[in-house]
RNA sequence: UCCUCCUUAGCUCAGUUGGUUAGAGCAUCUGACUGUUAAUCAGAGGGUCGUUGGUUCAAGUCCAACAGGGGGAGCCA
C-alpha cells in the first residue's frame, strides 16, 4: 500500500521514467499483453504493459475482466496512441480473481436497465463511474456553498411524529410485532404501546423543523434522506431520495428565489469545474444516445453547452397568473394538441404545460411564483390578494420540478386559521407555532430534490441512475 | 394507481400465415497471433422461449391471469 499510486495523478502528472505502483480492477486485456486498469479515481484507464514473455502463464490466465490487481513498474511514454504514458510492469500481483464465465460485465456497452440489476456492480463502469463522482461533487459543493454564506447545518430528525407536513404517504416507524399488535379495548392498534409512545414515521421533510432553526441561527439548511411511500413509478420519483432544504430568516419570496438561483448555478459552476473529464464523458455519451432518436426529439444543445447556458442566462420569473396566460393563447392550446387544455384560473399545471413552458416557450429554466392558495401548502404566506400564496416552484428542461418553495405565513392568526380550515391538528402543532408566538419574522425556505439536480447535470434520464441504490414500488434490493 | 409497449443464450436482439432439429453479434472456452485500444482470426460449448393456465392434431408464435421491466400520466422534490 505504501507505494500506491492514484491512476488519475499517473495520467494527470503526465510524468515519465519513475516507478510506481497502482492497484485496482481490470476493465479488459488485450493481446495477452496490456491490461486496461481502473482503480475509481478517474474514468480513464491506465495501460500496464505486461511483459508476457516472461511472466507465468497461470498468472497470465488470472487477469480477466473484474480481477483486483496489483501493477508494479515503470511509468513510460506510450508506443500506442490511445494514451500519453503506461505502465511497464515488472511484477503483476493478482489480489482478487473474477471468474469470467461468471463476471457480468463485459467489455462493451450494456443497457441501463440491466446495469440497474446489477447496482452493485454498476459503479465499474465508466457511465456510472463518471454519474456517482459527479453526485459526489455536487454533494460537496452543496456544504460548501452554504458553509461559506455562513448558514448552518441543522440535522432534522429522520424519525418523525408529525403527520401535518402533508407532502405525501408516509412509512410507518414501529417496533411492533406486525403479527400481532397491542391494541386497544376497541380493537384498534394502541400506538402509545410502541417505541415512542405514539405513531412515528419516517420524515417527508425537514422544512418544520428548519424553520425552528432558522429562527435562531439566522440561516439553515438540511441535507438529508426523504421518504415518501407514494405509488410512484416514474423516472424521477423514488421512495427515499435526498433532499436539500435551506430556511432563512428575515429572506421575502424574492431573496428566496435569488438564492435558489445562485445556489443551483453554484454548483453547477463547481460540478464543471472539478469534474470536467466525467462530464465530457457523460456529455459524449448523450450525443452518441441522441444519435438515435429522431431529429425532432434529439436536443439542440451537448451536455456541457445545455450546463454552460443555464450559467449565462437568468432564469425567468413570471406568476402563475402570467403563466396561465402564455399557456391559453399558446398554438398547442388553440390547436387542441395538450391532453389537458388551459381553461380556467386555478387549476394545477400538468407536466405538459411545465414542459412547453421551459422548454418550448422560453428555453431555460423558469421560477413560477404566485400560485392559487388552493393548490398549496398551509404554510405559505397569503398574498394580499386572498387568493395566491408567495409560493415559487423553479422548473428544468427535461426534469419539471427541482425546487418548491414559498415565503412563510409568519403571522399567527392568518396561520391558525388555515391550519383549521384544513382540519390540521393545531395543538399538536404547538412547537411550530411558537415560531410565530414569540418573536416571528418574515422568513422563506425551499427544497431542492438532489436526485433531480444530478439527474440534470449529468444528463441522465432516468432518476434510478443517479443514486447508488435506489428504493422505488417493489424494489429494495442490495 | 391508470394507459401503453416489452419479456427468446451471460448481454443486445432476429424468429414469416401456428408446423419437423429455435438463430445472429458480442461475451465465455480451446487454439493461433502479438503495440493492442470494445484487438483480430479459426473452432467449440451454451436455451424450462418470464410464470401459470387455456385454445389447437400441433404454441416461442393465439387467448387469459400473474410477475418483472421500459415509455407516458397522476402524486411530488
């Protein structure tokens, strides 16, 4: 170990005529003679040269693909034109055999679907490599953006009493025998024989809880796994994801949207910056996909120039109201070609009409705001108008929804009287509303889905490539 | 959960109006070759046609149910 090398320094130092040691897992060998090593540092190779002459052929026939090795050698300019320098190896140490009639990775593309059947594997191979160092950076550069703008970062808890969120199913938390329950003299199950004393499930969001934080410390942010035990099968829905939730005091909707707007294109900017090779490769790989789609569908920009114009260019705002309007005198409105037409004021928007908002009317993304109270949450702030609330829900190309958000209802009365027109449980609620009760204040918070924002920066399309081991309807494997 | 399409070798896919012994490329194995880049060339092995039931003289092929997967929709991040 001591004379390990990383592969990514060997090909980034570009240095020659040293010894050097690398270790790490066989992508093919070829000719009997050059190894293609990978060892998770970076998506490119390293060739080691094998000097099959003089090396056991019982050796020899153990470098198959998805064995760990161990090259030892020199580091020397390369006679081949795939790469600049190679590994002349002087001894090869095999420290984990792959037995090839049983390894299922082979040296040339596989669909993603079977990948995903094997995502324990997946992360050897040069999409996922590239996908997963991606997360990581984007996940980096989350903490890193909000550490340096001073918020802090607040745990929430993954366990949770509260059922008022309203974001969706939950799954139970329990420690009960599902055979055989205690319950109670009228045949019910009795929660307050369970661990904690009540029913307790696994949290849809961290946002209640910031906010008590926010109250304190000024500026938050969560970054942490979400549950929602939703029916959903999409390509961009799981049953646990993770989810970034900053809440700031003192912030109106619009200091909520610029900060949205400068955190997205944060770590954009940091993702291009220090994972330039995963995501050429990525972009590579999208153009050779697009390759086979239609004209029509195939998109106008590469990955890089699609992540480099979100950079340049301001999102653009517009209400609700305003948007009802683009989308009512819109040629596929008149023409009849929505499934669902744009009639009336009030109602929610369907994918089809995000999409040709963003990606049809405007071509970028766009901060939708001021939405009809009715299709929002309790907790945001009414507008004086009595009908929209300061919500704002930022859209992507290809993705929808990234970002839902809203400035908070601060006052107390205007937030009682909510919760009660909903029928929310008030008095269980009381810690929340102590916000509210002692020392109150304007403040504003949003949720970013990190799954979807991978999803966009690394151009993938399906919402179960993005995370290591996804949990969806009917699937916990691994 | 709804609509729709799919499920044939380890992988990606052919398989005609239902008809005799179900094919290809890649992978794997054996051999040849050795500065290769998903190496190449020759040969070989490899199948409960997703599962169950039905129609028929005969089912990979037709029908039904179930399971799994893709695409779209809803719920949302």
């Amino acid at each position: 170990m001591s004379q390990r090398v990383k592969i990514k320094q060997v090909l980034h130092d570009d240095a020659v005529q040293y010894t050097a040691t690398v270790k790490g897992w066989v992508r093919t060998f070829r000719s009997n003679r050059f190894i293609a090593l990978n060892d998770g540092s970076t998506n490119n190779n390293l060739q080691v040269v094998v000097d099959f002459e003089n090396t056991d052929p019982a050796i020899l026939k153990r470098i198959t693909t998805g064995a760990a090795i161990s090259a030892t050698g020199t580091i020397v300019a390369s006679q081949g034109s795939g790469q600049k320098v190679e590994l002349q190896a002087t001894s090869i140490e095999i420290l984990g055999d792959s037995d090839p009639e049983k390894y299922p990775l082979q040296p040339k593309k596989h669909s993603l679907e079977f990948l995903r059947e094997i995502a324990h594997l997946r992360f050897r191979t040069n999409t996922f490599g590239a996908v997963f160092r991606v997360r990581h950076t984007l996940a980096y550069a989350v903490h890193k953006f909000f550490n340096d703008k001073g918020f802090v970062y607040l745990h929430t808890p993954i366990i949770t009493a509260s059922d008022a969120e309203g974001a969706g199913e939950m799954f139970r938390v329990t420690t009960f025998d599902p055979q055989k329950p205690p319950v109670t003299e009228e045949g019910k199950v009795d929660w307050k024989e369970d661990f904690f004393g009540r029913a307790t499930n696994l949290t849809v969001s961290g946002q209640l809880e910031g906010e008590t934080g926010a109250m304190a410390f000024g500026e938050i942010y969560t970054f942490g796994p979400t549950f929602r035990a939703e029916n959903s099968n999409t390509a961009r829905h799981l049953a646990e994801f993770w989810m970034i939730e900053p809440e700031m005091a003192f912030y109106n909707l619009e200091d909520n949207m610029n900060l949205a707007e400068e955190f997205i294109k944060y770590v954009i900017r940091y993702a291009l910056e220090h994972n330039r090779e995963d995501l050429e490769f990525l972009g590579a790989r999208l153009a050779e996909e697009e390759k086979s789609k239609p004209q029509a569908e195939r998109s106008e920009m590469g990955l890089i120039e699609k992540l480099e114009f979100v950079l340049n260019n301001d999102f653009m705002r517009i209400t609700y109201t305003e948007a009802i309007d683009i989308l009512k005198n819109s040629k596929p409105n008149k023409n009849k070609k929505f499934q669902y037409m744009v009639e009336e004021w009030g109602t929610d928007l369907q994918s089809e009409h995000e999409r040709y908002l963003v990606e049809k009317h405007f071509k970028k993304p766009v901060i939708l705001t001021d939405y009809p109270a009715a299709i929002k949450s309790f907790y945001m702030k009414q507008n004086e108008d009595g009908k929209t609330v300061r919500a704002m829900d930022i859209l992507f190309p290809g993705i929808g929804e990234i970002v839902g958000g809203s400035q908070r209802e601060e006052n107390l009365d205007k937030l009682v009287h909510k919760m009660e027109e909903l029928g929310l449980p008030v008095e269980e609620m009381y810690w929340y509303l102590d916000t509210r009760r002692f020392g109150s204040a304007e403040h504003s918070g949003f949720g970013l889905g990190f799954e979807r924002l991978v999803l966009f920066v690394t151009g993938m399309t399906n919402i179960r490539d993005v995370i290591p081991f996804p949990r969806t309807p009917k699937n916990a494997e691994f």
